[in-house]
C-alpha cells in the first residue's frame, strides 16, 4: 500500500466517524424529543380515562334506582298493574321513569307482550346485553385499557430520557453532573406519571365493577318478578295439554 492509498484509506475512516458520531446525534435528540412527547401522551391517556371514568359513573347512576328500597317500591306498584292487564297505567308509571334500566325494559316487555312469556325472555336477555350493558363494558374496557397503558408510556418515556441523557455523555464533551442529574430526574418523573394514573384508575374500575354488578342484580331480580306476570298459569298450561 503506497502513501496515497493509505491517505485516502485514513480519510474515509474519518468520513465514516464522522458520518456515524452525527446520526449517533440526531439518534440522541430524536430520544429525547420522543420522551418529551411522551409526556403529552401520558396527559392524554390520563384525560381519556377520565372521561370514560365519567361518562361510565353518570350511566350506571342514570339506569339504576337509589337504593334497593326505591326499586321493591316500584315493583309493588307496578306488579299488580300488570297482573290485572292495567298495561296503559303500567306504561304510565314506567314512563315516568324511563331514564332508569328497569322501567325501560317493561315498557319493552308490555310493548311485545303477545310474543309469549319464552319470546319475552329472550328479547330482555338481548336488550340488557345490546342496549344496557354493552356500552359500559365499553367504557370499563378503556378504563383498564388506560390503566395499563399508563405504566408501559411511563416507562417508554424514562427508557427515551435514560438515553438521550447517557448519549450526551457518550458524545466526548464535558457535561455539567447537575445537566445529567436534571435529565435522569425528568426521565423518572415520567414513570412516576404513569404510576400515578394508573394506581388511582384501578381503585376507579373496581367502583365501577361493583356498581354495574349491583345494576344488574338489580335489574335481573325485578325482571324475573315483571317477567312472571306473564307467564302462563298452571290452569291454561294443562287446558292447552288437553
């Protein structure tokens, strides 16, 4: 190898690390603009859940009574409306209080009565899982969705941040202790946001769950009482066998 081959090989190698301490650079900032953006993901994780929080808190309010003495009051009035075929008051009373899941699915009940008591049991099992519960089980699905997205952007965050940190003291350069101090500090924040949604939000869904579970006690043991009004007497049933 002469003088010139081995010049020319000296400057390519320069070339080539200098071309990769450059992308090692951008690598470094691009690590830390996305661990600053995972700051904004976290706001909006944190806020989506929240709002899913709300909108599934204000539902199961809306669809059920007060309390358990609330519901047996409303039963006692409405039951012996529709053993006796009063169904125009029965209607009445239920409108009155449309808003909650209950009197909703009499009016479903008393609107296709003559379907039959088997036919009315099928249609309120698929009105409670379509109309009833299907869209708060959506809305608890992205409450855990939110819970267990929180930690994973956290920790993407401080990964993002540990780098960008460590990068810059790769570089050659001096840095200042307190510069990487104040970046590993912001790197941890991050996880810390992803603990402080999630652990709230869990305490948040379990609420949730109990109270849609209540929901639907409540609602399965009034329907099978409203359900019982039209199911065919012992008398018909052995009339109908003759």
């Amino acid at each position: 190898m002469n003088i010139n081959e081995l010049a020319l090989s000296f400057g390519n190698g320069e070339a080539i690390f200098g071309t990769l301490a450059a992308s090692g650079m951008q690598m470094n900032d691009l690590a830390q603009q996305l661990g600053h953006a995972c700051f904004l993901f976290l706001g909006i994780n944190f806020v989506w859940g929240l709002y899913c929080v709300i909108l599934s808190w204000r539902r199961t309010s809306q669809l059920r009574f007060r309390s358990h003495q609330d519901q047996e009051e409303f039963l006692n009035e409405l039951l012996p409306k529709l053993k006796s075929g009063a169904f125009e008051e029965a209607t009445e009373m239920c409108e009155a209080k449309s808003l909650r899941a209950l009197p909703r699915l009499v009016l479903a009940v008393i609107a296709n009565r003559r379907i039959g008591y088997d036919g009315l049991r099928e249609q309120v099992g698929e009105l409670i899982q379509r109309d009833l519960m299907g869209p708060l089980e959506q809305k608890l699905g992205w409450v855990a969705t939110t819970i267990k997205t929180g930690p994973l952007l956290g920790l993407f965050g401080t990964v993002l941040s540990m780098i960008a940190a460590f990068g810059r003291i790769g570089t050659g350069e001096k840095v200042a202790p307190h510069m990487i101090a104040f970046d590993i500090s912001i790197a941890l924040i991050c996880t810390a946001l992803g603990l402080a949604t999630a652990i709230p939000f869990s305490y948040l869904l379990a609420s949730l769950n109990i109270r849609s579970r209540e929901l639907m006690e409540g609602v399965g043991t009034g329907m099978t009482h409203v359900l019982g009004c039209f199911r065919p007497s012992k008398n018909k049933v052995a009339a109908n066998a003759r």
